[in-house]
C-alpha cells in the first residue's frame, strides 16, 4: 500500500492543486519542487543545469592532451 509520495510537479497553480489534492487524500507529500522553486518545472532546471555546465567548458582553458613527439615511444621496426 502507497503511503508516501516524492512529487516533482510544475511549479504553478496546477501542481500546487495537485499535491494539496494528495495531501488531502491521506499520502505524506515530499514536495521536491523547492528543489527547483525558481523554475517552472524540473525539466527547465535540469535545462539551466546543462547550459551552466555548457558554459564552464567553454570558458575552461582549451589543453591540448596530445603527448609532444619526443614523449612518443617509437614502436615501428622494434
């Protein structure tokens, strides 16, 4: 029997609806939308998320990993 619930609805009217719905029909709500209170919903968070992410690298230095010639071992004939 479901006792519990994690909800992660749209942070508007209509989800605010839905979990006090829940709440009113018995279920203990973890509301995991203040997780994301800024946001519209979870998926315009986890949007911003990657897009910060995105950001960081392309500010990062640029490091080239290839080894330099003289820190190659020369295999060919061996």
């Amino acid at each position: 029997q479901v006792s519990s619930i994690r909800t992660c609805l749209d942070n508007d009217d209509a989800g605010r609806r839905a979990t006090q719905e829940l709440i009113r029909a018995g279920f203990k709500v973890e509301d995991m939308s203040v997780h994301y209170g800024s946001f519209k919903d979870l998926n315009e968070y986890h949007i911003s998320r990657v897009r910060e992410q995105q950001k960081k690298l392309e500010k990062a230095p640029k490091t080239n990993n290839k080894p330099k010639p003289s820190q190659t071992k020369n295999t060919i004939g061996q």
